[in-house]
C-alpha cells in the first residue's frame, strides 16, 4: 500500500500491511546418486565374490560342499541385484540375504557371498530403510543358526558337525560392523544433505535480499526523478506561450533530473554486470540532503531542514537518504501542501527522522507502484530499525524514522 491509501484516497485498508507474502518457491533436495545405475562397483563385487568363492571353497575342501552352477547362480544372483541397491533398496537388501541363507543352506564354502548382504544392508540404511536391513540381518543371523546348530543333520555336504558356538561371536561382531558402519555412514550423508540445503537456501537468501536491495534503490530513484520531471513537465506545458522564460527553467529542471536519474540507475546496473566491484561512485548520503532540497524547490516544494547530517556509516547513511527521498517525494505527488520540514536527530546510538508536511491530500490519481512506505519499511527493518507513517492529528502527514547506527558504526571502525 502507497502514500496514496495512507492519505486516504486508495481505499480502504490498514497502512501497515506491505502487500501479500511473496510465493516460497518449492524446493526438492536433489538426488543424482539414486538416478545412476552403479555398474562398475557392481561388476567388481561379482568378479571378487565369484573369484574369492573359489578359493574359499579350495580352503574349504572336504568341509563345505564343492562350487557347482547352483552356487555360481547364486553367487551371480546376489551379486547382481545390487545394481538396484539405490532405486530400491528394500528388495535388493532382501534379496541378497535370501541369496545368502540358500547359499548358506545348501553347504557351500562361507565366503564372499556375505559381502553381497553387508553391501546391500549398507545402502538400505543410508536410504533411510534401517528397519528392512536390521530384518534381513536378522533373518540371515536366524537361517545361520538353524543350518549351523540344528538343521545341519539333514543338509548337505552329508557327515557335517555342529558349528562350534563360539563362531556366533564372530557372526555376531560382523553384523555389528556391517550396523555401525552403516550408522556412520547415514548420519554423515544426512548431514552432507542438511549442508548443501543450508548452502542452497544462504543462497536464495543473499539473491533474494539483493534483488529487494536493487528493487528499492531503482524505485526511489525513478519515483523521486519521474515526479519532479511530471511537475515540471505540467508547469513547462502550462507556461509554454504565456510565459517562455519560465517554461525554460522547467524543461532545464526535467534535463538535470533526467540526468541524475539515470546517473544513479547506471550505477545500480553497474552493480548487476560486476558484481563484488567498488562502485565508480560513492553511495548517496545525508550530505546529498541540499540536492533534494533543491529539486523539491525546482517542483514547487519548499522544504526546510532542522539539524545537520550526522556522521554515519554507509548503510545507514544510505537508507536515512532514501527515506528521505522518499517520503519528499510522496509530498511531491499527494499532498496539496507546498511546504514540508525535514528534522535530524541523532541521540547516542540512534538517528531520528522526521518529515512532515501540512497537507491536504490532493485528491488527484498520482500513480505509482505502491511500493515506497513498503521500501522505506524494508530499509528501516534491515538496520534493525522502524518507520511509522500516518496522518497528523493537526492535519497533514507525517514520517518518522529510527534507525539505530551504534552496531554499524562499530563494524564499520573494524
């Protein structure tokens, strides 16, 4: 909402608001791993489970059952379906260990076939199915069991013995290794994904911010530069045959705000093609606060100024600028007054701003965006600052400013 409803001409409304929320852009944490298909990585674990079985079975001989096509069946089998360990990880960790219980049941070699379990468990717990992985083990743990203890009476290779119970420490340490790691590596990968999204949105926050930054600095330059060319433009057309002279002054005064403008719009640009370069030239300040005076003047405004501009660090000698600007112009465009007063206060770590002007409205259609007490707002907000702006009791309109300066200046000094 601009000036134009505060004064009472846009309708009704409260002058506080600022406008609706902007639309938060959805935002989806990408996931280019779970999109490739890891055959490499694939391909080795089936050549070192196949190749690593058969030395076990060597090592193993009159042991365990010998490596036939039903054991390399299921060795390949296992193997394979960890290419689908990232797209679905539930099946493959599942899969695998019911690979490795059969494999187990049917009395070949312990070998590498575990591997397939161990890596398969690894990826369903990073994906975030640690309950499925935690079944599978466990499943397979209970299969090992059965066949080592019990069920080995009746499963080949035939005259086989009880496995001795201290194995199970063994069993048991793997599988605690296979959970740990697994653990370890789902909390790092959780917290690489909680830092990329940090990163990401600093990033649309800082482009964000500087999009409302140059978003503000272009509205009050274009606002202040365009009203006072409109005036003289009417004053220039009013006077063109009664009285030349004065049209004259008129069309020099919309020349150097023309010139000005788009000075102070070349800048910002300037700003957007090098970014991180020092400005070619310094920001506007409070030490500017005579020029607006005198534009206010060449558009029929007089303004007087109590106080003399204070040493402030640059934001802030900036912002107080651009509301000062600001609010001048909104005189300019809406209000019947051609008299405003501009006091600067500073008092410690504050600075006070207050412009005021003895209206009426003017009751006429001033365009503009609605957007300049929503800047000034914006500009006050980020220094930590506040803006209220309102009618006078007395009549007229007034704005006031505080921004506070203590904790920049500090900064600054560093």
């Amino acid at each position: 909402m601009d000036e134009e409803q505060v004064r009472g001409r846009g309708g009704p409304g409260q002058w506080w608001r600022h406008g609706p929320p902007p639309r938060l852009r959805r935002w989806e944490r990408a996931e280019p791993d779970a999109a490739r298909w890891p055959w490499r990585s694939t391909v080795l674990i089936t050549v070192f489970v196949l190749v690593g079985s058969s030395f076990a079975t060597h090592a193993q001989q009159g042991e365990r059952a010998s490596l036939d096509a039903f054991a390399r069946v299921l060795l390949v089998l296992a193997s394979g379906l960890l290419l689908w360990r990232r797209r679905q990880p539930v099946a493959v960790v599942f899969g695998t260990a019911a690979a490795a219980a059969i494999y187990l049941g049917a009395g070949y070699a312990y070998g590498p076939v575990f591997l397939t379990v161990a890596v398969a468990c690894f990826a369903a717990v990073v994906a975030g199915h640690r309950r499925a992985a935690w079944t599978a083990l466990g499943m397979l743990w209970a299969v090992h069991l059965l066949v080592a203890h019990w069920l080995y009476r009746w499963l080949p290779p035939a005259g086989d013995d009880p496995a001795p119970f201290g194995q199970e420490i063994v069993v048991a340490g793997w599988v605690l290794a296979i959970v740990a790691i697994a653990e370890l590596a789902r909390s790092r990968h959780e917290q690489w994904a909680r830092e990329r999204a940090e990163r990401a949105q600093a990033a649309r926050r800082r482009a964000d911010e500087e999009r409302l930054r140059i978003a503000r600095e272009l509205h009050d330059v274009l606002a202040h530069s365009l009203s006072v060319i409109n005036v003289q433009a009417g004053v220039g057309l009013a006077l063109l045959d009664a009285d030349p002279e004065q049209a004259r002054t008129a069309l020099t005064t919309i020349k150097s705000a023309s010139k000005e403008a788009l000075g102070e719009v070349r800048q910002v640009l300037d700003t957007l093609r090098t970014p991180g370069d020092v400005p070619r030239a310094p920001a506007p300040g409070l030490d500017r606060l005579p020029e607006l005076v005198e534009q206010a003047a060449r558009a029929g405004l007089t303004v007087e100024v109590t106080g003399s501009p204070p040493g402030l660090p640059p934001h802030t000698d900036l912002a107080a600028f651009r509301i000062v600007q600001e609010a001048l112009t909104n005189v300019v465009r809406h209000s019947g007054s051609r008299h405003a007063r501009v006091r600067l206060e500073r008092s410690g770590a504050v600075l006070r701003l207050r412009i005021d002007d003895d209206g009426p409205a003017t009751g006429a259609e001033a365009g503009g965006s609605g957007n300049g007490l929503a800047g000034m707002r914006e500009r006050a907000a980020a220094l930590g600052g506040t803006i209220e702006a309102g009618p006078r009791p007395d009549g007229g309109f007034r704005v006031l400013a505080v921004l506070p300066v203590k904790a920049e200046a500090k900064e600054d000094d560093r």
